[in-house]
C-alpha cells in the first residue's frame, strides 16, 4: 500500500502525452492555448472615442462649430479647422485633426454652435491608435485558459480559429452483477447505478465531453473484453468497482493480462484505499472503488487532475488552498482522509455522513479536507487543506 504523498508523486512523474489540434474560436471555451498568440493589428487600430460627444479640433475658445457627424464603423477624413467639431459616439474613429472629445453632457449645443463649460485638454476622452495592444505583441502566451474574455479579446484581433491542447476522449467503465440502469424494474438484491451518471456529469462540469461508457457484467472474459475495447478507443480510461480482492473482482486481473503497467495500487487513504491507477503506453487508467463518494473522491483528487495536465493545465494534486475550520472536529484513523465539506465565507465545515458509500453528504459539498492520519482533534478557526470541487 502506498501513502497518499507517494501516489501524487508517482503521477507527478508520470509522463502524459499531449495532442495538439486547432479549434474554431465558438469551440475553444476552456480549451488551453498551444501556442502564444501575437496580435496581427493594434487594438484599437484607429483613435477611438471613449463616450458620446463632439470632436473637437482645438482652440482658445470655448465656442465651436459643429461641421458633421461620425457614428460607429464610419471614417471622416475631411480636414477639420480649430475651432470646429463633430457630433460623435462611442467607439467611432475620431478624426485626424481632432485633439479631443467632450462628453456630450457638458455642453450646450445650440443649432450648428457648441459651447462648453471649460478649455478640454488634449486627450481628453480618446482612447490612442494601439492603447489596448499594439501589432506585433503578444496577445496571450501558451497555457491560457481560453474563458469567454480571452475568446472576445481573440475575435477582436481577427482570429477565427487557434491551436490548443486537445481534450482527451475518457472512457468510463461501471462494473458489477448488482447495478441496475434507472427506469428498469429494481428486482431484491439489486441497486440502481448512480456512479456512471455521476462520473459523466462531474467531467461535463469540468469541461470534457468527449465520453465514451461501457458496462460490464463480473465474468473475467467480459471484463477484459471491455477493458481491452475502452483502453483501445480512449485516452484516459475510468474504472468503477471490482477492483478489490472480492472473488468477483476481476478488474485487477484482466488489466494485468492486458499488460497494463501498474503505477501503484491501494492507497493509505479513506475513502478510496482500493485505487488503481496504470498506463498502457500512452493512455491513463483509473480503477475506482464502486462505493459512489468513495469513487466521486478519487476522480476528484486523482483523475480530474491528470485530465486536466493531458490537456495543458499546470495543476497540482497536493491541495494548495487552505480554510479556516467554522468547528471542532475530532481525528481518529489510522488512514488519511478526503472528507466532505462545505464553504461559506471563507470558513469550511466539515460535513456529516463520511462513509464511502453515502451521496448525500457530497450533494452539499464544494470542497474536500485533507486531515492526515493519527488521533488528534482540530480546533476551530485551524487552517485545514482544502480541494475546492466542480459543483
């Protein structure tokens, strides 16, 4: 059995392989930058107004002549004397022989004459040729996370498309004789699966939709059938259940036969000791306890992390956020723990209901405590390690 310090050192180490791929900019939210990006044209690539006014070409007076008009997207290059000005909005270029723009409210326009209320500085209200990004610089470096502002930043310099790290394909695998597919009759001795659904659901939050499921009955053949079929299709390949050392546990066995090189298997950690984690060449596999918090655990400390490195993310599996404790809570187990918690202001409670089979007490959680073994209590307002989840 390794500790849970040994197993994030293993993965650590563990060389991931990397596709890159270029993707239409409507498809590239959450996707990872290949590649730094340099800017084509200067942004804004003409002098802009900042706000509503008139253009003025400057002079000691505090009266002007309104000689036209530039709405956005147009271009004036009429010349314009001091003195004179031109009605003029938003975003509209402002033209050459212009020094400023006065916002609208502090005028007085009477038919073609404005007045103002004071001399207007040079630059006043105009955003300068270049002010946001010049042609040539670096727009975003490789390993940005592509968020909707960093898309809208892209679109603005013309881009259509970019190259980033590609998402893998994840295959899920659930296992065992017992599980029964919701809406189907639940004969005694069965129980309605709720881990397929649930691992699909935590990767759509995390932003990875290419999945693949498969369900196995317990027969060794089959499992390794399936295993083989998973492993051959997808990237990174998720086990639930029948890896422990149940006669009916044939996940261990069939992923030895298919020669799967194993990085380490059980770790020093409740819940989730049973844990496999193996590669095959290129491609990652994840064998999970089937309890469901004790799976829903280890794909968030162990799976999501290595998806997320697989597709460019710098990531770390130690937890690195610490919380204030809002309670006492007592220590007592010879295993590291992954318990369920809530956040709410800047303090973390640790929830009720830990046991590695129970749902309940994940449904209200959006982070997990890491407490190290041993028989201790924590007292309030106690930093503790914290893994925030995708909720």
């Amino acid at each position: 059995m390794i500790s849970v310090d040994g197993a994030f050192s293993i993965l650590e180490n563990t060389t991931l392989s990397h596709k890159i791929e270029k993707v239409s900019l409507c498809n590239a939210y959450s996707y990872v930058l290949a590649e730094t990006v340099v800017a084509p044209i200067s942004m804004p690539s003409f002098r802009q107004a900042n706000m509503d006014g008139c253009a003025l070409a400057l002079h000691d007076k505090l009266t002007y002549e309104i000689v036209g008009e530039i709405k956005a997207g147009d271009y004036c290059d009429a010349p314009l004397m001091p003195g004179q000005a031109m009605k003029i909005f938003t975003g509209a270029a402002v033209p050459d022989d212009a020094q400023a723009v006065i916002q609208i409210e502090k005028v007085t326009v009477n038919y073609n004459l404005l007045d103002l209320q004071e001399i207007v500085s040079p630059g006043t209200n105009v955003r300068p040729a270049g002010s946001q990004i010049v042609s040539g610089a670096k727009a975003l470096t490789k390993g940005t996370i592509l968020n909707a502002a960093a898309i809208g930043f892209l679109s603005g310099l013309g881009f259509t498309s970019v190259k980033v790290y590609a998402k893998p394909e994840v295959g899920i695998v659930i296992t065992g004789n017992e599980l029964v597919q919701v809406g189907q009759p639940l004969p005694k001795g069965k129980v309605y699966d709720s881990n397929l659904i649930m691992l699909q659901i935590a990767l759509q939050s995390a932003h990875y939709h290419f999945i693949n499921t498969y369900q196995v009955s317990d027969t060794f053949e089959e499992t390794k059938s399936i295993l083989q079929q998973a492993i051959s299709e997808n990237d990174v390949v998720v086990v639930s259940g029948g890896i422990s050392v149940g006669d009916y546990d044939f996940v261990g066995k069939a992923l030895q036969s298919l020669a799967v090189e194993t990085l380490f298997y059980k770790v020093n950690q409740k819940p989730g000791k049973p844990l496999l984690c193996g590669k095959s060449k290129d491609k990652m596999i994840f064998a999970l306890p089937g309890n469901p918090a004790a799976s829903l655990t280890c794909f968030y400390v162990y799976v999501l992390p290595t998806i997320d490195r697989i597709s460019g993310k710098v990531v770390s599996y130690v937890p690195t956020i610490s919380k204030r404790l809002s309670h006492d809570y007592k220590v007592d187990n010879s295993r590291c723990q992954f318990l369920r918690a809530h956040i709410s202001n800047d303090e973390v409670a640790i929830l009720p209901h830990q046991d590695s089979s129970m749902l309940d007490s994940f449904a209200a959680a959006n982070a997990l405590v890491f407490v190290q073994n041993g028989r201790y209590e924590l007292t309030r307002d106690c930093k503790v390690a914290v893994y925030c989840i995708q909720i």
